[in-house]
C-alpha cells in the first residue's frame, strides 16, 4: 500500500466539513471522535442533498406508471443502479438492490431453497443442492454469512463445512484442499472479516470453487468501503453489499450475480413488480434485475447510495485505501506500546482494514466500551455479531475501533492515550 496517495491536512479538513455529524459535541461538551464505521459510517451532504431533491421533485413509483414523474423516478432509479454496477466493476443488469447485505444472502438463500424443491428440472436445477452436497463457508463469517447457510443446510440435508481461521483471523487457505472439494456447491467467504480486520486472498478460494463447479459468494460489506473493487476481476460469481458501511442511507443494499447465474436463478422472493404474466393458477417472471426486486423499490435510498458512490469516485478509492492505511499502520503501532492489550487480528497493516478489535486485560469490552465513550469516543463492543471467530481466537467479545476514510491522526492518538488508561481505571495490572 502506498500511503504518499494519503489524503493531505487540507483535504482531509475540507472532507470533514461535508460530514456534519463529525463536530459533534457531547453531552459534556466532548469532541466526538467515531471510531465505529465497520458498524455503520457517517454519511456526507451530498448523500442527504441528493435524497432531498429526488423527494421533492421526482418522488414517484418506479417502472408501472405513464405519467411522467414516474418516468423520472424510473430513470434516477436505474442511474443509481447504474452508478453502483458501475463501481464494482459490473454491468446493471448484474445488480440486484435489496435492503442490505443480509437480505442480499437471504435472497440467495430463498432462490437455492426454491431451485432445490422444484422437481421440474431445467436451467435453476444449477442452483439446486441436497443430502450429499456441501456448503462451505468459512470461520471468519459475521453472522449473516452463516446463519442463512446454516439453514439451507438443514432444510436441504447439505453438509454444513467450514475453513478455520488462525490466531490471527486469517482464514487457513491450506485447509482448501480438505474443505472445498467434488461435493461442494457453494462456497460463501467474507472480503473482510469484521472482528480481525483481515482481507481475505480471494483467488484460491475461487479457483478451488469453479475446479469443483462450486459456486462463490463474497460478503463484501466490510471490503467495499475501504479498497477498489472489481468482481469480474475477483471472478465471483456473487457478492453482497450494504451502502451504509460506505457513506450511503439505511435500508438499501446489493446483491451481485453473474448475469448468465441471474437469468437461470429462480426468484427468492414474489409479488408485484418482478412478474409479467399472472393468471389465477401460475405467473412468469420478468428477467433480472427486476425479477429479484419484488415489492415497491427502495428508490429514494438508492438515489442517496449513488451520490454516496459518486463521493468515494471523486476521491478514488486508492486513495481512501491509502488514508485509511496510513492511519490503521499508526494505531496498531500505538497499541503494540501499551501493555495489557492483544490486537485480534493482523499486527500489520498490510493485508487488513482499519477494523481493530481488542482483548483489555482483566476488562469486559462493555466496561471498556463505557470509558471511552465518557472520553467522547464511539467505539463498538460485544461479539459484533460474529461469534464463532472470537471463539476461535479464545474470546467471548471483544473492543473495536473502526476507521473511515475521514478520521485523523489526531483522533487515532486520543483514543490510544484513552485505551492506555483503560485497564489502571478499573485498578487492573497495579
């Protein structure tokens, strides 16, 4: 990583001013400093301008009416959709929206479980699995990459697999070979793990997958925030997203597929919007995306993710992965010098994201968690929603500080001289 694309003073002075919430003040009058954007980031101007303006000049269903507000509504919605392939490095027919991440797996889920009931064969037959079949995730998933598979493991009769992690997170890439083999048919892995902060090399498991004719999907909430992104280039064949994690509103999100995987995939999900014909006995399906998209469409949000992408194009996204190394390198640096803390994940900043959760010596993480906040910092603490990777570190929970592309140095440093004092306010290490 070359951290000279870093952002300089000035430019990261003038970001900070498009992001209202960052001059906070406390309740005692404390500076906010937001170390919790792996939870959800803080959004610029443009993000809530952009929504407005769609709302009180262009607000309409989308892709039903003839009037032409609604044609307007229908071309700010397939533009943002446009805007948001576009930044993965897809076409916009390969994007699905949906209200996150999580919903974006649970679609997959749905479209498998209803491939693997119909009986009538053809082209969805690809997506289904049964008794004799593996799915495999990996160690490292935050939850919502794992319960969903959980259960199409059991209502299925699939074998449920998985890769471990390493003391550090990282996911054993030498335990492919045991894992991932002729019987799997799904192989589901995080960009980035949540709690560890470490990327995952995407090349191997995708490699292992498609020599087996296993299909990848890629969690990418937390990967596609802080480094370029190119799914063709990473050769999944799925990948889900959120635009909260990545400056944009609540309640929106992506699922992407390959389009030859959508045009086979039976919808998750039905009603209006996503249908063609409908009799009293059947109905057809429109082709994707719009046959994944039932119900009234988050339009309104997808405009706001738009802008969103638009703000982190401006600034490119090597250099909002520089800025952010730059400051990962410094805290992980500050913390190697205080005693009593163990960083869960990588101790470098190469290879990772700025998500640094922490094991305080003799401190719950809800205790550690209170402190800080009384010094007016946001942190997040708990089990992030990812159980099995704490486990598998030797920890219930854990204290995590996030970074986003606009926190500083000066912000890094205060929390490192909070979390030093953490443990001898509690009277730990006397």
């Amino acid at each position: 990583m070359t951290d000279s694309l870093a952002l300089s003073d000035i430019e990261l002075a003038a970001i900070r001013a498009d992001f209202p919430l960052l001059g906070h003040r406390l309740a005692d009058g404390k500076e906010l400093v937001y170390l919790d954007t792996a939870a959800t980031s803080q959004r610029p101007r443009v993000v809530e301008e952009a929504m407005r303006e769609f709302t009180e000049n262009h607000n309409a269903a989308v892709h039903r009416g003839a009037h032409q507000l609604a044609a307007e509504a229908t071309l700010a919605y397939e533009a943002a959709r446009a805007g948001v392939a576009d930044f993965l490095g897809a076409s916009p027919e390969e994007l699905v929206f949906t209200s996150g991440t999580t919903a974006g797996i649970n679609l997959l889920v749905a479209s498998f479980l209803a491939a693997s009931g119909n009986k009538s064969g053809g082209s969805s037959q690809r997506f289904a699995v049964g008794p004799g079949d593996r799915i495999v995730v990996t160690e490292a998933e935050h939850h919502s990459n794992l319960v969903p598979w959980q259960r199409l493991a059991q209502l299925t009769g699939a074998e449920l697999a998985w890769l471990p992690v390493d003391s550090a997170g990282r996911i054993r890439l030498d335990e492919i070979s045991r894992v991932i083999g002729p019987r799997s048919r799904i192989v589901a892995f995080t960009g980035a793990s949540n709690v560890s902060g470490a990327v995952t090399p995407v090349a191997p498991l995708v490699d292992a997958a498609h020599q087996v004719g296993a299909l990848t999907v890629m969690d990418a909430a937390q990967l596609a925030p802080h480094q370029p992104l190119d799914v063709g280039a990473l050769r999944v064949d799925f990948a889900v997203l959120s635009a909260h994690k990545m400056l944009g509103p609540n309640g929106i999100g992506g699922l992407y597929g390959r389009a030859e995987l959508l045009q086979a995939m039976p919808p998750g999900s039905l009603g209006g919007s996503m249908v063609e014909i409908v009799t009293m006995r059947e109905a057809t399906f429109q082709p994707p995306p719009a046959r994944f998209e039932a119900g009234t469409q988050a339009v309104t949000q997808a405009v706001g993710w738009a802008a969103a992408i638009a703000y982190l194009n401006d600034l490119g996204m090597d250099r909002v992965a520089a800025q952010e190394h730059a400051l990962t390198s410094r805290l992980l640096a500050g913390l190697a010098r205080i005693p009593g803390l163990r960083v869960l994940g990588p101790a470098e900043a190469d290879g990772r994201i700025g998500a640094v959760a922490l094991e305080i010596e003799g401190v719950h993480p809800h205790d550690a968690g209170q402190f800080l906040d009384a010094e007016g910092i946001a942190v997040r603490v708990g089990h992030h929603c990812a159980q099995p990777i704490h486990r598998a570190m030797g920890v219930t929970s854990s204290t995590r500080a996030s970074l986003g592309l606009y926190n500083t140095a000066l912000e890094v440093d205060r929390f490192l001289d909070a979390v030093s004092q953490v443990r001898s306010y509690f009277g730990v290490g006397r």
